[in-house]
C-alpha cells in the first residue's frame, strides 16, 4: 500500500534517482534537502520540495504533520572521505548528530520506519571479499565510522520505541538517468567515472590513485551498481521495513572491475583515447571492495538490472549533457 514518504537529501545523487523511481512506481514524496550538495533542478518541480536541515526538529516536525509522513528514507550526509579525516568532528556532528536530531523528531511524530544510506566504508579495509554483511566492520575513516554508528544507533531506536530499519551497504555508486536529466554531479568529485568523464572534456590525463595493489593490474577493484539498481532496492527496503524488517544489507553486484577496465571501458564506448597518470594511492583505500548480495537477493528479491559496466558507462556518458550548473 501506499504512504506518504519524507526523502532526506532527494536533490543529490542517490536520491534524486530514487525519488523519480519512487514517483514512478505510485508513491507519494516530500524531499528534504539542504542543498549543500544537492541540485534544486535534480528534484521534479512537482514533487514536494522543502528547503531545510535534518536537523531543525520544529521544521522536520511540522513537515511530518502537514504531509502526513508515514516513512523516512534517509541519504542527507557528508560523504567525502579525505575531508572526514582532516575534520572527524565536523562529520561526527553532520552526520551522527544531525541524524540523531531527524530520529528524535520521528520518534516524537510516531515515525517508526526508515532506510538508510550506509556504506562498504563501514567494513574498513577486508580481511576476504566478496564482503558478508557480518563481516567484521572496522572502518579506516571518520566517514564509515559515523555510518557505522548510525547503524548501531538505529538498532537501539528498534529496542527501545520500535524502530524498523534497513541499513543499505552501498558499494559504489555509478551511471547516470539520461532519460530524466540525471547525473553525478559532486564538487568536489572523488568518484572513478565522473571523474574520468572530467578528464575526457578537458583533455587531461585521468589520475590513476595506486597501480601497485595486490591485484589482476595493480589498480584498486570496486563492485559498481548502477544508480537504478540502488534506486530500486531502496523501494524494496522500504517495503520490507514496512513489514516490521530491520537489518543491514549490502546493495553490490558481487563483480568486480579495476580502475583501468574502467577507463578501458569509457574509452571502448568513446571511441577515444584517455591518458591517465599513476599517483601514489590514497590513504585508506582498500585494495578491493566487492560485495556478497546474496542477503539482499534472497531476502528482499533484488535484481540488478542496469549494473554491467557497459550500461554504467554508458548511461553516465549520456546523462552528461544534460547537467545543470
Ligand atoms: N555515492 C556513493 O557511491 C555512495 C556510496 C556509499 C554510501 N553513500 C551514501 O549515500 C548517500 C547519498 O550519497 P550521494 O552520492 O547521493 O550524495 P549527495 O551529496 O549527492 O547527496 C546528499 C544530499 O543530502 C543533502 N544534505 C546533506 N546534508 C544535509 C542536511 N543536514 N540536511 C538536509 N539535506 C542535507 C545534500 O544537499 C545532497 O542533496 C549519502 O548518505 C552517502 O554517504 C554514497
């Protein structure tokens, strides 16, 4: 059945791609979006869009009220990793802190289901990949610790008031929706596509972070999933949290690609050649990250349509003319 959604943070990446498939499938929404990252334009003007701070408990309250907001899915965060080391508390706070805020207001309002933006972050660097979701989770950075503790704290909002929350695991985030005008568009972009899409505009070579890890050609390897297919296990999760489910899910393919099968690709799909320049990896980058889906297969029926690497390319090649400033 239908409800009333509240999309925290549906004017970014994810969520703006969740938010066209939640539309499309007959659900109502209302986006709470900050716009610290976000896009005013990436949000179809027909959809609910309120300006603000998870935060604000008044506001969130009174958009709860007004829109009879029956469930929350969760993305507003600050999700760059290098930052979140050089200023852990600034991410203990935005994240951690403005989360905890959004709970108490749910809380008060008997809001009792929401989805949440996790990550593989939160497993650190991996003892064996593919990644189990019972994996130990160690994360290397204040970014994957503070989803980490989200994560926990979401446990004990179920123990204590009843809370029924999915934890997403995203692996890495890919492609674009050049159908709807949709694609990734970070200030600064530390994503692999994007920023080799960068490079092909502007004629630079591609940097390449490390081509001396234990793998096939020495380039760090990462499980890709295609923004739809993150979209739609988001409107399974939802489902499955409105049936009283609460856990934590890895969303990944279970495949794996290099940086260069990567640059390879875009290059195959171009037609053009890309330079690229090795430099010395990044700190806290594990060598591979690949998902075990199995739990979210079996468990809540999701089937990645769009996340070969061809599609992922593809799509987020096409999706590019359209962006916005
Ligand atoms: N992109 C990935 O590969 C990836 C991987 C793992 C996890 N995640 C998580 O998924 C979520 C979405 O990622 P994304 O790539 O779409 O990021 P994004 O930066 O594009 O989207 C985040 C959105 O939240 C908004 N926002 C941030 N803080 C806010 C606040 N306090 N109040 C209201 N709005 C706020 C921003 O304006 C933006 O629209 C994040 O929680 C991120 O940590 C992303």
């Amino acid at each position: 059945m239908s409800s009333l959604i509240l999309v925290t943070g549906g004017a970014g990446y994810i969520g703006s791609v969740t938010v066209a498939e939640l539309v499309a499938a007959g659900e109502s929404v209302v986006v709470l979006d900050d716009l610290s990252t976000g896009h005013r334009s990436s949000v179809p003007s027909d959809v609910p869009f309120v300006h603000g701070d998870i935060a604000e408990e008044a506001l969130v309250g009174a958009v709860i009220r007004e829109y009879g907001v029956e469930a929350v899915i969760h993305f507003a965060a600050k999700s760059l990793v290098a930052e979140s080391a050089s200023d852990p508390l600034l991410y203990v706070q935005a994240n951690l802190g403005k989360t905890a805020s959004l709970l108490q207001s749910l809380k008060a309002a008997g809001v009792r289901t929401i989805v949440f933006s996790s990550t593989a972050a939160v497993y650190g660097e991996p003892d064996s990949v593919p990644i189990r979701e019972d994996h130990p989770r160690r994360p290397v950075n204040p970014y994957g610790l503070t989803k980490l503790w989200i994560e926990e704290t979401l446990g004990w909002c179920e123990r204590s008031w009843g809370l029924a929350w999915i934890a997403l695991r995203y692996f890495n985030a890919a492609g674009g929706v050049p159908e709807r005008q949709l694609a990734e568009r970070h200030h600064p972009e530390t994503h692999l596509i994007p920023r080799l899409l960068n490079a092909l505009e502007t004629h630079e070579p591609a940097e390449v972070f490390g081509r001396d890890y234990p793998t096939r050609d020495g380039t760090a390897i990462r499980d890709y999933v295609h923004v739809r297919d993150l979209a739609s296990a988001h409107l399974l999760a939802l489902e499955a949290a409105k049936g009283g489910r609460s856990g934590a899910y890895n969303v990944g393919t279970g495949e794996g690609y290099s940086v260069l099968e990567v640059l390879s690709a875009l290059e195959q799909e171009t037609g053009m050649r890309l330079e690229h320049r090795v430099l010395p990896r990044r700190a806290g980058d594990p060598a591979v990250l690949v998902a075990d889906g199995a739990k979210i297969r079996r468990d809540l029926g999701w089937q990645p349509q769009y996340s070969d690497l061809r599609s992922i390319v593809r799509t987020a090649l096409d999706a590019l003319p359209f962006a916005q400033p």
